[in-house]
C-alpha cells in the first residue's frame, strides 16, 4: 500500500472535503494505483539532478513598481454571497 | 527546578513600496475597505500574479544588511490552508529556496555582544484582515482585502536568544537596520513589523530545548517583553507540576498581558507546500547582488564606530545619534556647515531633542530649526555674538518662529555686550550697591564671586559677555 484510509481521510480534511466511508474506499485504491505508477520513476537514478520546479523553460518576470487601476469596491464585491457595507461578510471567526 | 529559556523570533516586515508584491495595486494603508484590490489579489480564479521587482531588490538589501548569503534561483511555493482572510486559498511564499539565508546579527546585553543567527529571510504577500465591524445587526466577521497581497519580508532568528532582554535587543536592532534601508516603515502598531516568538523552557544546563509555544499579536516591544516574561511563568509552572508544554500557536491579550491558547489554527500546520506554476523562477546573478550592495546606506553599527573614531564623539553620543537615520542626517549636515562635532552633538540632543519632545514628539526631518540654521546660530555663538545663554534662547525664537537667527538676535537686541566700558559701569553699579558681599570677597569669602556675576549678568539682561565679566569682576576686586 502507498497510501493509507486514515491518510486520505486527513488530507480530505484539509481540503474541507467530506467523504463517505464508500468514497474513502474508492480514492484510497485509486490514489493507491497512482502513486504506485509514478513510483516507477524512483527506478531512475537522479543523483545531482535539480528538481524541476517549472515546465516553462522562463524566468525573471517582473513587474515595476509602478500602481495600476484597482476595479473598486462594486466590482470586487459583486459575486460575494453576502456584503456589509465595503466588506465581504462571512461567518464569524472567533480565534 | 531552575530553567532556561530558549527564544526565537520571526518578524514580519512590511515593505513599503508603492504597489503590492503580485499586482499593481496600491499597498497606501487606510483606504476604504476592499477599494485597493484586483482579480490577482482577490484570487479570482485565472488572474495570475507577476513578481513586482522591487520586493526582490529590497529583500537582497535586506539580506546584505544582515550578513546573509543571497540565494541565486529563487523559486515561489504555495502554503495551502483556509483561512478568511486568504482569498485563495494558500499564500504565496517561499518555502526551500528562501532569498536570503544564514546570516546574523550582533547584539548589545549588559555591555556584553552577543550574535544571532539568521536563519533565513524570504519573501511573501500577506492576507487581509479579519474586521468585526460595528455594523449594526452584522455579528459575523468582515473581510477586507486591501492588505491581500501585500509584500512582506519574513526575518527567521536561530533561537538563539536565552532572556527576554536579548529578544528585544535584537529586534530593537532589526528594525532600526530596515527602517535606515527605507524598506519598512517600522511601524509596529500599525502592522508594518511583526514579530511572532518561539519561546520554550530547557532545564539549566540542558542542551535539548523543550517543547515551544508561538506567541502572536504582539504589536510593542513591551508587550514582547511582557508576552515572553508571561510565557516563561506559565511553561515552568506545567513542568514544576510535571506537565508537558503543547505545542501551540498563542494570542497574546495587551489587556491582560497573558496569553492563550489559539485553537482555530492548530489543525493547519500541515501546509503541503509546492512550487506555484504561476510564478516563474527568479535568478539573480552576482551583477544583480553588488548593484544592490552599491545603494546600501551607512548601516548604525558602521556610523557609530565612525562617529567615535573620526568625530571623537563619546560612546553614548554616537549611539543616540545614529539611533535612527533621520537624526543621523541631521547631525551630519550640521557637522557639515559647523565641524565642532562635540558641541553639534551637545544641541542637537539637547536643545533639538527636547524642543521636539515637548512638541508632540514632531519628527527630526519637520524641525522648523534646519541644520543650516543651527550651524548659523552656532557660529553666532563662536564669534561671541552672543552667549551661550542667549543662544538657547534665541533656538527657541527661531523653533517658534523658522526666522534666520541673526535676524531674532537684530530684533530683539541680543547682541553680547563686549564694550568693556559699559560693562566695566555695570561691575562698579554692582560692587557699590553690595558692599556687605564686598567685604565678605575680601575677608577670603571667594564664593561670593558667582553673586557678583549673576548680579552683572542680571543687570545686563544676560547680554554681557562672561569672560569679561569675570576679569573686570576679578580686576576690581582685587584692586
């Protein structure tokens, strides 16, 4: 096994996914298929190798510091489900 | 059982430029709510991020100004967790290849230097803020996004510090250092500089640290001190009881000056970082690194052994001086114009300093009394224009009013009397009207000499000058 139940579980977790106990079976086994597909590339030796961290060969884009238009409060606020006065309004956060 | 206490700290610094790190919005700080904001920074889906350069150039000055090594390819990653205030969903920050790393700084406790480590610096956008508004009939919490996006240097410290004093040393130096480099605004209340704190308890004489808290939402170096100090008495009361600390995430409460338990965060510690797709790596060759380094200013270390090897100005002068580069400035265009460093300094923290003190604590860099002015007033005072005392009274004319200090001298007629006739009249009114003194003087009572000065200066509205004073005085009396 590459992956465990429990280890699914808590990365559906994080992603504020609730899974059924049929589902959790499912993606165990098809996360379990997938990890142990790309394992075969741990057969290759890549020793001094720079993790790609990119599929682009780019780098160095920037931008000046320089302010552009912002949309504005109506804009920004258009597709938020609920609104208080500028804000965007969600459920309260107690820390 | 006695402990010791094992502190590290990391700071976040806002950087002041003009747009945020990933758009061109402005980062300007009390705007309406959500009015500063785009599809990049409000993480609509699509909108893709591009790397203001500035952020860049600011964190390798950053990174030279304390000792580190500048990393060549830098790589941006995503730190995933849901928070309100993280529109989408993960913070773009640096993860394994951070820009600057393993550098250190050196500290000052009881006389005594001491380094400490820097683990690394690394750029990143801030959230926005959770708001509880007072709207009525609102009892949810408010989002506002102008401070999404937002660049920000995160400063990781070795945990290297072992008392509470050694912390805000440290972080005392640190923003002194961003605010000379112009990178950050320093101000702590407003959220510019940050600091969260590891704090642990290791048996005396153990070298394997304990379990540590982190401290959040300490926006003072006082309340820092107080947060830590707190800390240090809850965690060695659980492990006198023989308890075990948690490792938790903790609110600091300014009321209180205690700290509790922040539940809402624990769960998220698992952040699976990888790199962002949609930030292209940033190489920076050496070229890149020494233009940086050419804009480095005079950092306080350097401008403070300078000012006590060149100037010849004591220790305590050069470090209230160099205490931030403001003043700095100001003292070295004085000193320019008037190279008497000593007595430049003695103005400039004490006449300077206290009148801008009791003017609501106004910034060195508004004080109506320039350094061509004082140096203009010096001079008046080394020509023997007027006293010493005059001159004091003359810098509080022209605070008041930015005149030209021969024009307030010519005015309210402040000129030193040094016409040895008039003052040699004013010495014989004074000795005729005090003969009992008189008598004292020349009975061997050398003390009263001070009263006949104090009595010629009176008599001449503090005009006169004193050293002629005291020979005609002397001459007189001894005649």
């Amino acid at each position: 096994m590459k992956i465990t139940r429990s280890e699914v579980e808590h990365v559906a977790r994080l992603a504020r996914l609730e899974l059924t106990d049929s589902e959790l079976d499912t993606f165990t086994g098809q996360m379990d298929g997938i990890l142990a597909y790309v394992e075969k590339l741990n057969a290759l030796d890549t020793e001094g190798i720079v993790p790609t961290s990119h599929a682009v060969p780019m780098e160095n884009a920037f931008r000046p510091d320089q302010p552009a238009e912002s949309i504005g409060v109506e804009a920004a606020l258009a597709n938020a489900p609920l609104r208080a006065e500028s804000f965007f309004r969600v459920p309260k956060v107690i820390e | 059982m006695k402990y010791q206490v094992v502190i590290g700290l990391e700071v976040h610094t806002q950087l002041t430029t003009n747009t945020k790190i990933f758009c061109g919005c402005s980062t300007r700080f009390g705007a309406e709510p959500n009015s500063q904001t785009c599809p990049v920074c409000l993480g609509f889906p699509g909108a893709l991020p591009v790397l203001n350069k500035q952020v860049v150039e600011n964190a390798i000055l950053a990174g030279l100004a304390t000792n580190c090594s500048i990393t060549q390819r830098n790589v941006f990653a995503r730190k995933n967790y849901f928070y309100p205030d993280l529109p989408k969903g993960y913070q773009i920050s640096q993860f394994d290849l951070p820009i600057c790393q393993h550098g250190h700084l050196d500290i000052e406790v009881d006389g005594e230097t001491k380094r400490i480590g820097i683990t690394r610096i690394h750029m990143e956008e801030d959230a926005g803020k959770l708001v509880h508004a007072d709207i009525p009939g609102v009892d949810d919490s408010c989002v506002d996004l102008n401070r999404a996006c937002t660049p920000l240097l995160e400063i990781v410290s070795e945990p290297d510090m072992r008392s509470p004093d050694e912390a805000i040393a440290y972080l005392k130096k640190l923003h002194q250092i961003v605010m000379y480099l112009g990178i950050c605004d320093g101000n702590l209340e407003e959220g510019s500089f940050r600091c969260d704190a590891n704090v642990s308890l290791m048996p005396v004489g153990s070298t394997v640290f304990g379990t540590r808290a982190e401290l959040k939402n300490i926006n003072s170096f006082k309340f820092i001190k107080q947060a830590i100090e707190y800390e240090i008495e809850r965690q060695a009361e659980i492990l006198d009881d023989g308890g075990k600390v948690i490792q938790e995430t903790r609110l600091f409460d300014p009321n209180t000056g205690t700290t509790r338990s922040m539940r809402g965060k624990e769960e998220a510690h698992d952040y699976r970082y990888f790199p962002d797709p949609d930030l292209v790596p940033v190489l920076i060759p050496d070229q890149w690194i020494e233009d940086v380094r050419a804009t480095l200013p005079e950092l306080p270390e350097a401008k403070r052994a300078r000012y006590v090897a060149e100037l010849g100005l004591p220790e305590y002068d050069a470090e209230v001086l160099v205490s931030s580069r403001e003043l700095a400035a100001y003292y070295e265009e004085t000193v320019a114009l008037f190279p008497q460093a000593k007595t430049v300094s003695n103005w400039v923290m004490g006449e300077v300093s206290r009148a801008l003190n009791e003017d609501n604590n106004r910034s060195i860099t508004d004080c109506p009394v320039t350094p061509p002015l004082l140096a203009d007033l010096l001079k008046l005072m080394e020509k023997g224009t007027i006293s010493g005392k005059i001159a004091k009274t003359v810098f509080d004319e022209m605070y008041k009013t930015g005149k030209a200090p021969e024009k307030i001298v010519e005015e309210k007629g402040l000129v030193q009397v040094s016409d040895t006739g008039a003052i040699e009249a004013m010495v014989d009114e004074v000795l005729k009207n005090n003969p009992a003194q008189v008598e004292q003087y020349r009975g061997g009572k050398e003390t009263v000499f001070g009263f006949f000065v104090g009595q010629v200066m009176r008599a001449s509205k503090g005009k006169a000058n004193p050293a002629l004073v005291n020979e005609l005085l002397l001459k007189k009396l001894q005649s």
